[in-house]
C-alpha cells in the first residue's frame, strides 16, 4: 500500500514486482511521487493516482525491481581502461596484440602505452612475456594490468626505463616472473607492479573524472543504482580518486548512491588511522560518503599470493612450501582492526584464502569482544576458500560475506590455474554461498570490476547455476557447458537477487531509503524485459536491462 493523498508522477503497470519483502514477485503495480515509491498495490489502485501528467510506464510482462547494488567495484579504476589501451573485450593473445597495436598508432604522442584488462588463462602458465609486448610497440614503454588487478605486463622498454633487471630483488610482497637467464619475463606480480608503475605517468584529475563518468553510465545501463568503490585512494598507476569522486559529488554528476572504502596502505602501520578518520571527515559531500577501510589482506591464488593454511602444490601434486602472503601482519591487522571498530569505521576486508579468511575473523573477533556488537557493517569479500571451521563464524560476528559470484564455475582460470595447485579437497571449499546462507551469514554481492564483468545478472546467473553463460567474457572461446560447480554451493534466484538489492544496500547503511521495493524508500528502479523466475535458470543471463531509474528519474533507457 503506501500514501495515496498524492499523485503520481510515475506509475509502473502491466508486469510483477520484486519487492524484496517477499521470496517470489508479487502481481501489482507501482507508484512513484517525489522522487520516492508512493504505493505498491494492484493496478487498478495504482492507476487511480495517475492524471493527465502522469507517466505510465507499461512493463509489458516484465519485471520491476530495486536497483543492483555492487558491494565491490571500481569504476573509476575500470572507466580509465575503458577510455585506455582496453583489453577486456577480447579473448586471444593475437587479439591483445592487435588492441595494443591500434592503440599506439592512434596515441603517436603517448610517451606510455597503458591500460589493461588481459586474462591470465589466455597465456601459458598465465604469464605473458615482454617479447610478445616488444613485438609491436618496441620503441614506447607499455604497462597492462591484467584483469585481476594483481599483474601486470609490459615490454622491455618500461622495464628498462625502470631499471629492472636480472639483479632486482623480488619485493617482500610480489614476485618478478623470470626467464632461465633471470632477465625480467615480462610479467610483475603483486607488489612487482610498483616496480614499474611508479614511472608510469598517471591519468590526469580530468582523464579520472571522465573515466569515473563513463563506468557511471555503463552501470546505470546495466541497472546498477548505488555501489561501494572497494578501493578510494592513490594506488600503483592510478591518481588518488578520492578527489575524483568529491568533485563529482559536489558538482551533481554523481548521480549514484557511493560509498568510498578508504585504501589501508600495507606499507604503513597503525599511525594511519587519524589520517584515515581526517578523510572521512572531508569525504563526505553530495551522494559519496568516505566511510569504510579497505584492508587487503591477501592476494590470488592464480599466482600464489592468496594466504592459505596449506602450502600450495606444484604442477605434479607435491607441496611447495609456499601458503601465499598475508599483507598485513596478523598482528597488526588485530590492533588497527580493533581501532577502526571502535572508531566508527566499517571495515571492507579483501580475505580470498583460508588463512585470510580465519585471520580477519580472528581479527573480529577481538574487536567485538573489545568494543561490543555496533553497526558498522563490516564484510569480507571474494571469499574463494573457507575453511569449514569458519563458516559459521560470520553470523556469528555479524560479519557478512560479500560475493563476486561469476567466478564460482569451471572456466579456464579455474581449471587451468587454480584447482591443479589448490588440489582436490581444497577446491571443494570454493565459494561457498550454499554453506554461508545456511549457516545464517549475510549475503551481500559485487562485480569486482573491472577484474570482472559489472553485468548483476550475469552474476546472478553463475550464483545460481555455478555456470557461466556462453556470452560472458570468463566463458571459453569455444564454449561447451561445463559441469555446474560444486552445485551444492548454488543459491536460489530469489536469494541471489536479494544480495545484489537488499543484501548490498544494508552493507552500504542505505537499507532503510533503498534495496526494495516498499512506500517511502527512493524509487531506484529497474525494469526488466522479462521475469526470469519464469523462464528455466540458465536462461537468466538472457534477461535485459531495459530502464534504470533513481529517485524516480531515468538515467538509462536502452534504444533497441
């Protein structure tokens, strides 16, 4: 129901509504005054409150819901490579090369090719070499991030330019990948990314900001409302975006609902926090707040950084020796975590290992038995490998578990990359969502992009079908489906929508103005070309955005 003493200036009709409130949508309509949902009720109700200026929009048998929130992004990250040497799109080595062959012929003045967006599987042993690089552009210094934001790759001349030879020493948190010789191969990981992309001239304040306007329209067209970009600050070849969102919030180009995790910086200790509380004082303006702490405590385990509690195995099944890293020393993580907590700060942990996993929530655990229960919200996100043990330990802390769902299935980087190394019991601890929900954690979800694709319902799908559809840019070139992934980890359509709107909007503290759909709350809608809870689960990737709206107004209408 809702207030009826007012009219409409929008009515939403003809289609079902997922409210949020209930497993399954509903038959009614929608109407939307003031930039908020004014009543959800039957049609004929609804239509009542509309006159002569009242849109109708008619869902035609689609689907209405509450904006997608992404709990883990970076737009303003992904929208400079959209508007760079961007790779993403393609999925071949020859394909790259073409990309970055183009690129430095259209950008003759560019002293550096940059950009990024490369998938490890596409190379031998995920490592592509600075020889396939030196081949087309020789003479200019090229730095690719790959698509996990973990690497990068670049020619000889960047690595010349930043003197990194056969005598440089691997960083303390990243690794050269190396030719027989010990020359540099081509490939930096981790904290090796530095080594060159501190001589990497960054984008410019206005090259961000346009960049952070672009990933903007594409998530609205995607139905993307409000999101938590997982990393506000200065990081390797990126400028400080945290002016960068300011200055869009304050000038009103920021139409989403943001909230900023402030980058923890690992090569500082615990005398960071008052800048840390000084920026969240000043980060807050228009429709950004600058209110959690991204602490990355681990890295990946497609290259071996990712903190596990076993040691990872070699190619013939024998341990290494190597159990990954953990950034942040676990006993400074217990102390800052603690102070934040205590502080106000939510806390936005990456923890893709076990190890991680039970670090943070060690890390938790002493926080809340100093401070007692709050409101802060804090998540973990990724996720790849929990330990049994740990599953029930979210609810239990309140700590809820944050998903990039389109990895959960058999695609290249998986199978090629991950589970041969991880070995077969270990890779059954893979994303479990199943697990988690039933043991009473808070599911909330994200894209990670531009790691990965921004598409909600492409990641709806694989949480549901542990698949992934034939068109996302994860599946194989030659695409067969592939067994679904440990489907015993699936979750329900309705629960998997619920963590992309609900789930995401409680993370973000806007679960009392957004995230469903019911009288008062914002009108951040979506409407959806069809009702996928009535078409078979791996026909949900099919389903299209066709309009976004917030606050009642559209910012997305697709033209075909």
């Amino acid at each position: 129901m809702g207030n009826t003493s007012r009219r409409a200036d929008t009515v939403f009709v003809g289609g079902r509504v997922f409210t949020g409130t209930s497993p399954t949508p509903i038959d009614a309509a929608v109407a939307v005054a003031g930039g908020r949902i004014l009543a959800v009720d039957d049609e004929a109700a609804v239509r009542a409150l509309a006159d002569e200026a009242t849109e109708v929009v008619d869902l035609a048998g689609g689907l209405l819901i509450p904006g997608f929130q992404d709990a883990h992004v970076h737009p303003a990250v992904a929208g400079v490579q959209m508007l760079g040497c961007d790779l993403s799109e393609e999925r071949t080595i020859d394909g790259y090369l073409a990309v970055v062959a183009a690129f430095a012929k259209d950008h003759p003045d560019a002293d550096w090719i940059r950009g990024g967006g490369w998938s490890m599987d596409v190379f031998p042993g995920g490592t592509p070499t600075r020889a396939m690089l030196d081949a087309v552009v020789p003479e200019r210094p090229v730095l690719l991030t790959n698509r996990d934001g973990h690497g990068a790759w670049v020619n000889t001349r960047a690595l010349e330019l930043a003197a990194v030879d056969a005598g440089t020493p691997d960083p303390a948190d990243g690794r050269i990948e190396r030719e027989a010789d010990g020359s540099p191969a081509g490939t930096l990981q981790e904290g090796a990314v530095e080594l060159v992309a501190r001589h990497v001239p960054i984008a410019t304040p206005d090259e961000a900001y346009a960049g952070l306007l672009a990933a903007q329209e594409h998530l609205f067209s995607l139905g993307v409302t409000s999101w938590q970009d997982a990393m506000i600050g200065a990081f390797p070849g990126n400028p400080d975006n945290y002016g960068v969102y300011l200055r869009a919030a304050r000038e009103g180009s920021l139409r989403a609902r943001v909230v900023g995790a402030l980058w923890w910086d690992r090569e500082r200790g615990l005398e960071q926090i008052p800048d840390l509380e000084e920026r969240r004082r000043t980060g807050q303006a228009g429709r950004f707040n600058a209110t959690s702490v991204k602490m990355m405590q681990d890295g990946i385990a497609e290259n071996f950084t990712a903190g596990m509690l076993e040691p990872y195995l070699d190619g013939c099944g024998c341990s290494t020796g190597n159990s990954g890293l953990s950034f942040i020393d676990p006993e400074v993580l217990t102390e800052a975590v603690s102070r934040l907590d205590r502080s106000g700060f939510q806390i936005h942990f990456h923890a893709l290992g076990d190890r991680a996993v039970r670090e943070v929530l060690d890390a938790l655990a002493v926080a809340r038995a100093a401070n007692g229960p709050n409101d802060n919200r804090h998540h973990l996100a990724h996720l790849q490998v929990v330990h049994p043990d740990d599953i029930a330990r979210f609810a239990e802390l309140e700590a809820a578990a944050n998903i990039q769902a389109l990895w959960a299935a058999h695609e290249p980087q998986m199978d090629e990359l991950t589970i041969p190394f991880l070995g077969p019991e270990r890779a059954r601890l893979q994303y479990p969502f199943g697990d988690l929900r039933r043991a009473g954690a808070r599911l909330v979800a994200g894209s990670d992009w531009s790691v990965s694709s921004p598409n909600p319902l492409w990641g709806i799908h694989v949480a549901v079908n542990r698949s992934v559809p034939d068109e996302a840019p994860n599946s194989p070139d030659t695409f067969e489906p592939a067994p679904p992934f440990f489907p015993e980890q699936a979750l329900t359509l309705s629960q998997a929508l619920t963590a992309y709107t609900a789930g995401s909007a409680w993370v973000n503290h806007l679960d009392h103005v957004t995230g469903t759909v019911e009288p008062g709350k914002y009108a951040d809608l979506v409407v959806l070309d069809r009702n996928p809870f009535e078409h078979p689960p791996l026909e949900i990737a099919d389903t299209r955005v066709l309009r976004t709206y917030i606050d009642g107004a559209p910012v997305f209408t697709a033209t075909d």
